[in-house]
C-alpha cells in the first residue's frame, strides 16, 4: 500500500429525489485505507453538506451503508477504494430495487412489511433447551445477515420484474431459514414461503450470493433447502394422500 | 401528532428490551429510533453477554459476578444497582434464547461461556464474536410481532413537560425533515453514549449524547460524567478504520499483547490478569508503551492471536478475521494486529432509581449506555449487554406502572413551537460555521485533552475551547433543504455533543484522584474522601453546576461478599 498518497480521485455520485436527478463529480484526495464511505465523508463535510448517506457502524456490522459502486451492489465502508480503478470517475448511485429518497438513501420498508408476516420462532411443546453446536452451526450462517439489502437490490425478480407484491426476496428467504432450520422451532412457514413470499419466482441464478457481505450461500443453504420443503409440504404425492385420509378422519 | 402511554426514545437493546416489557404490561408502546431498526449500535457488540449462569465454570454465582462488577468498577458503583444486575442477568440471556437467539453451545448443549477482563470464572455467553447482532435481531422480532409502533429515522431534540412530570417529546423526521410530536404518559431514554465527540473512537454516529442532553435540559441529574471507557483495543492503521473495535474476545481466546521489542509488557502492569485485566488498566498500559517509545510503527500495541489454529479463530473470532483482511490487509491468523485505545463507551449518564429506573422528573426513566450506576469507574467487558437487558426490562416495567396510574398530560404550544424555532434557525442564518467543521474541532478538543491520561491544564483549556466552540455552533449555519439533509441533523446534533463533553471535562476537573477509567497525571492515586462521593451535574438557571453525592452505603451482607477472596482457582 502506498504511504501518504498524495493523488485524487473523481467520485460520480448520484444527486437527486424521487422527482429525479444527476449524478455530480467531486474530487477527493486519497488516503491509504480510504474506503468509499470516507470518501463521500469527505465530499460532505468539504464540497456537499447535505449530501444524504445512510451509514452507522462503518465496521460492516450494520448494513446501512449499501450503495452501487460503479454499477454494483456494495457496502460503502467495506469497499476500498484502492482496490477501483482510479484512471476514471467511481460511480456511486443508490440501489435501484428501491425507490429514491434523496441522494444514496433509498426508501427500503417494504422490507420491515415483509419481516412481519414471517410467523416468529415457536419452540416445540416441552422443549429442552440443549442444542447441538452442529445443528447451531447451520442456523448461525443464516443469523449472520446484517440486512444490507444488497441481495434484494441484485435479484431480477425484484430489481428488473419488480414483483414486490408477489415475492418476498433472498432477505426473507434466509430470514425464514433461520427460524425453519432452528433446531428446536416447531412451526411451518412452507405455505407462506409458497403463497406469500413467493419463492416459486426465484431461479436460482445465485446473484445474491455473489453480492452479500456476510458470504451466506443464500441459494445454495436457505433457498434451495426451502424449495424442498415447499415441494415436499405441497407437491409430494405420498404426502398428499396422507393428508386426504387424515382431513377425512377430521371430518 | 402521536399518542403512547410508553415512549420509548432508542431502539437498542435496552428500547426493545423496555418495550417489550411495557407492551407485556398492555399499555401502548412507541419506539423512536434515529436509524433504521436493527441498526443501533448494540449490532456492534461483540464479545458476549455476562452472566453467571455457570454453565462452564460451576463455582460461578451471582456473588462472584456481583463481586467483579463492584471491583471493576472501583466501588464507585450503585451497589444495588450492581445486585440485581448480577441476580437477574441469566434469567435475560435464557428469555433470548426462548425468543429464538441461538448462542454457541458446550459439549452437553448448554449455552457456552467465555473468559473476559475482570470476570473470575468464564461468564460470556455468546455467538462467534457478533452476540450483538443475534442480540438486537432477536428483540427487534420478537417486538415487532408483539406489535411495538417503531417510528424509524426519527430524531428528539427535546423532551416536554407538563408542570414537573414528563409529556411526550419533540423531534424531526429524517426523511422529509418534518416536525413531528409525542404525546406519553411516561418517556424512558435509551439512547447510548457520546463517543463522536472524540475523534478516535468505536461509535456510530448515532453515539452524540443525545439522551443525556435533553434529560439534562429537562432538568434531570447527569452523574459520574467524568468517567468514560477508553477500550484497549481498536484498529490503528490504515487511517480510515482509525478507532474500529478489535473485540475482548480476542484476548479472551487467548490474544497475546506485545511492544515493538517483542516483549509481553502486561507482565508488567498486571502480572496476575496480563491480557485480561481491566479495560482501564490494559488501555493505559498501551498508551504507556506507545508514550515511552515502545509502540509499534502506527503508534499501537501488537495483538496476536495467530498462535491458535487458523480455523479456530476463524470460527471465534469470524468478523475480526475478515475486518482485518479486509480493511487491513492483515491475515491474523498468521500474524499479529496493530491495536491501540479507541473511546468506546460512557459509564456516566443520567442519575436513575436501581429499581425503577426513574430519573429525577416524574414519568422519565433511563436505562442502558444512556443511565449511570451499574458500572461505576470502569465497566467490565460483556457487562454493557447484560445491562441493556436487566434494566431495560425494569425500565419497561416501571415506566408501563407510572403510565397505568397517570392521566394523558397537557402540552401547551409554546414549547413546541420553541422547540421548533431552535430547528429553523441554522437555515435563516447568512453565513456562519459549517457544522462539521465545528464538530472535527470538537473532537479534536476531546482527544487532545480530555483523553485517557488528563490534567488541571488541559481540562482548563479544554473548557475555554469548548466556550468557543459553543459560541460557533450558536451561529452553525445549514445549506440545502430539510429533505434529508445530514448537514442540519449534525447541526442539532453538536448541541447534545458540546453539552455532555462540557460535562465530562467539568466532572473531571473535579475529581482529583486517579479511579478507574479517569486518570489523572496530577492526581495519581486514588483519594478515599473521592471513593465515597460522585460527581452530579444539574442545570441551574441556564448554567451547568456541579454538586457532590455521597456514594450510597451498602448492607453490611454485600460488604462482607466483597471482603472475601474473589475464589478463582
């Protein structure tokens, strides 16, 4: 790493609302470490003050800092810039699968509105609290989201299609692999994985595991696994004839 | 305008634990948070939770825990306070996990504990080195599906009262940069620390003191000001992670702390603890080194943990491996980290009942980062997150009661459109200071002299500067429009920041001694007249006084806990 670089870089950085906007050029001096964040750190506090970031920990432990650094989804402060090209401008727009506020903030609550219609954890009747670090193991990957939303920006079903209403999004899939694979969890999301989240939508191009900060392999580990189980719980025949008998011995 | 018998400023862990509890009570809770939910800084913690839960160590009880926390703390703790903390903290941690948090596991199943700074048996419970984050997720579900009014990226800037007792609170909408009022029968602060007004340090921006300044311009007590943790260990190069928090847990996995010469120097400060004694006490052993010579090429301390198995730590210790590789390009499990102090958190905050968390004006209560006593002169590792859980459900709990028997108090508009008035007036102003300007001149003041190591001198001139920077931020003028504008929220926020930094520099101009995490040069030892009396800081006719508390007397049972041998093998 170079010491005490002395050299700038260009910052092309998305101004505007959600009546519109252009992006705007602002020169910025590097330091050695300088990650996107600081840079636009310093755009506010020496060309644009009210230039509007969302940002919190700069530690990459909040996952308020999501951005489109030259076209794509990143942690802001977890993106250095010396490893961008810097020969020409770092674009930096807001995520696209949500609608602008002002500047890189974008309105993301329709996340909050799909978290709670996932049933919340519900342990077993009589559970023993005694778990297997083995069975934690698995749930934990999942726990580890710091819901940056980068992997609802990246996934087409959402970002080009812009099913909302329909789908719930890789977020809420591992949200909901979270509490389906908790091992002492007694409830079944596999109608609302099916009916309200959508998850038949999803095709497994894998895009959000390419983009999330955490590494969770959120296709491979959550949503593939889930797929399963919406077959299983809907689809497999034998199971299916299980059900007629037992809702006839209802009746 | 918005009507709740509970309002509940700050969704960290201590605002959602309180919540949680009020809402169990069956009265109308809100929560106002200046972030996103789930962004407060409690995501930030890393280490663990402690409790004496003993599920490692079996000769662990309550008394021990009681007993570390009184002693980290220099005695200067709120005994009761420190009681039914260590008493009621593993009945927390069990409800998380009833509410879904999956900690990490002992061979038999059971929650696993690690070894901390100050705690005599292994105490932490935790997950990987982000117990934080399962902790906030946790309660910020189980909240929500209990059916908590979160109003999100909402910030106070005043509390209002009806005669004497509290009446809702005054704030402005980040997005849109609205007004928008509170209307509650009860208000409990939980709004954390004050960390951004130095300029190395752990905390988020949310960290600008904003809870103790509005109880304090309410006319609540501030106390125990001038004790805030330095934590030993935060990254030191490159320049931009300056300050970024290198966890505990590191040492408490067995991280080795050495000078540029290759010796382990804590042998020399605390040959007993070595890297485990207290945050104070490591954090100036560091300082020491690096002041006489001995500090590495960034002016830091080596920290190793490479010694271990590479894939242990990289389960361990999973975010330090790659903060370090990704920031600092620096693969720890194959060499050491350069580490130094960082300005991590405030044991000092708004004087509270130990059992109802009142503060002093009837219907506002406090808990968490946000409220004094628990930890005294200097906090213990994991007991932060222990803290926001006991107290915030007590918080919770008696703020629901108070609310229960309290008719819907009045708010007359004058205050509210004073309050409003104070918000415009960096707009209308033709020139003026820009408020980040103001606030790297602020943090500069706080690093420079009001640091780990201070003196009368210092502290002096650290007051006439921030009698000049008071002056400017009167005169902080604001460009653009309210639509999301960080300029005007960080204009507000230099108020609450120059109020508890004044705090802090007057509280430690006072004490002359030398207790925990307040060090003075010119005072070096510790003063028993200083050991039984705090610091109070009120506001009396506009000006900031201070006066002197004697420390509460403990029962004679407590004090013959504390005159026995700690019992570590």
């Amino acid at each position: 790493m170079a010491e005490g670089s002395f050299a700038d870089a260009t910052l092309r950085v998305f101004r505007g609302d959600k009546e519109g906007g252009a992006p705007a050029d602002y020169q910025v001096p590097l330091v050695p470490g300088m990650v996107v964040l600081d840079a636009l750190h310093w755009v506010q506090s020496h060309q644009a003050p009210d230039l509007a970031v969302r940002w919190n920990c700069k530690a990459g432990k909040c996952g308020s800092c999501s951005a489109e650094v030259n076209g794509r989804p990143r942690l802001t402060c977890k993106t250095r810039m010396d490893a961008l090209p810097l020969n020409e401008p770092i674009t930096i727009f807001p995520m696209k699968a949500f609608p602008v506020i002002k500047d890189l903030v974008t309105d993301v609550s329709w996340n909050f509105r799909v978290n709670q219609k996932i049933p919340p954890f519900q342990p077993r009747p009589d559970t023993v609290w005694k778990m297997d670090q083995r069975d934690v193991d698995r749930v934990q990957e999942f726990r580890k989201c710091i819901e940056c939303f980068l992997c609802q920006d990246v996934c087409h079903v959402l970002r080009d299609h812009g099913k909302q209403e329909q789908f719930g999004g890789p977020r809420f899939f591992v949200r909901t692999a979270s509490l389906e694979m908790h091992p002492l969890d007694g409830a079944s999301r596999a109608r609302l994985l099916k009916e309200e989240l959508g998850i038949g939508l999803c095709n497994i191009t894998k895009c959000c595991t390419e983009v999330c900060p955490e590494d969770i392999h959120i296709t491979d580990n959550a949503i593939i696994p889930l797929k399963e189980r919406v077959v299983d719980e809907f689809y497999d025949p034998l199971l299916m004839l299980v059900r007629k008998i037992r809702g006839a011995k209802k009746v | 305008m918005h009507e709740h018998d509970v309002l509940i400023i700050g969704a960290g862990g201590a605002g959602l634990r309180a919540a949680i509890e009020a809402l169990a009570q069956g009265v109308r809770v809100g929560v106002v948070c200046k972030s996103l939910l789930g962004k407060a800084h409690t995501v930030m913690a890393e280490g663990g939770i402690a409790a004496a839960m003993a599920n490692v160590d079996q000769s662990d009880d309550w008394r021990t825990h009681f007993r570390d926390t009184m002693r980290g703390g220099k005695f200067l703790n709120n005994w009761r306070m420190a009681q039914l903390h260590a008493q009621e903290a593993p009945e927390r941690v069990r409800e998380l996990e009833q509410w879904g948090a999956l900690f990490d596991r002992t061979e038999n199943g059971d929650i696993l504990q690690r070894a901390f700074g100050g705690h005599t048996f292994k105490r932490l419970c935790h997950v990987g080195d982000r117990t934080g984050l399962e902790m906030i997720r946790t309660l910020q579900d189980r909240g929500v599906h209990l059916g908590i009014d979160v109003y999100m990226e909402c910030t106070i800037t005043r509390l209002l009262k009806d005669g004497d007792r509290i009446a809702g609170a005054f704030g402005y909408w980040r997005e849109q940069g609205r007004f928008v009022v509170f209307k509650a029968k009860s208000v409990i602060i939980c709004t954390g620390g004050i960390g951004k007004a130095w300029k190395i340090t752990s905390n988020s921006w949310e960290y600008t003191g904003d809870g103790m300044a509005l109880a304090y311009d309410a006319g609540a007590d501030l106390m125990d000001m001038e004790f805030v943790q330095f934590h030993p260990t935060g990254m030191v190069w490159p320049p931009g992670v300056q300050g970024i928090l290198v966890t505990e847990a590191v040492r408490g996995e067995g991280g080795v702390l050495r000078n540029k010469d290759g010796e382990r120097f804590m042998e020399r400060y605390d040959p007993k603890k070595l890297e485990l004694s207290t945050r104070d006490v490591v954090a100036r052993s560091i300082y020491t080194e690096v002041r006489e010579g001995r500090g590495t090429e960034h002016g830091g301390a080596f920290l190793d943990i490479s010694h271990k198995p590479a894939e242990y730590v990289k389960r361990k210790l999973p975010s330090m491996y790659h903060q370090f590789l990704e920031l600092a390009d620096v693969d720890i499990t194959k060499g050491p980290m350069e580490v130094g102090p960082t300005c991590h958190y405030m044991m000092g905050g708004i004087r509270v009942d130990a059992e109802t968390a009142q503060t002093s004006i009837p219907g506002l209560f406090a808990a968490g980062e946000a409220a004094v006593g628990l930890h005294g002169a200097n906090r213990l590792g994991g007991n932060s997150l222990s803290d926001l859980l006991v107290f915030g459900r007590r918080a919770g709990l008696a703020a629901a009661e108070h609310a229960k028997r309290s008719e819907m108090p009045a708010i007359d508009s004058s205050q509210i459109e004073e309050a409003a008035q104070q918000m415009l007036a960096p707009f209308e102003r033709p020139d003026g200071d820009s408020p980040y300007a103001i606030h790297d001149d602020l943090q500069g003041v706080m690093q420079s002299l009001v640091g780990i190591f201070r003196d009368e001198e210092d502290l002096r001139q650290a007051l006439s500067k921030l009698d000049e920077l008071r002056a400017r931020a009167a005169r902080v003028r604001v460009e653009g429009s309210r639509l999301f504008n960080p300029g005007w929220h960080l204009a507000w926020d230099l108020h609450s920041m120059l109020t508890v930094a004044e705090a802090v520099t007057r509280s430690a101009l006072k004490r002359r001694e030398s207790r925990g995490a307040h060090s003075r040069i010119d005072y070096p030892g510790l003063d028993d007249a200083w050991g039984k009396k705090h610091n109070v800081v009120v506001k009396k006719a506009g000006a900031m006084t201070l006066v002197e508390t004697p420390v509460l007397e403990m029962p004679d049972d407590l004090k013959q806990l504390l005159a026995e041998d700690s019992g570590a093998k």
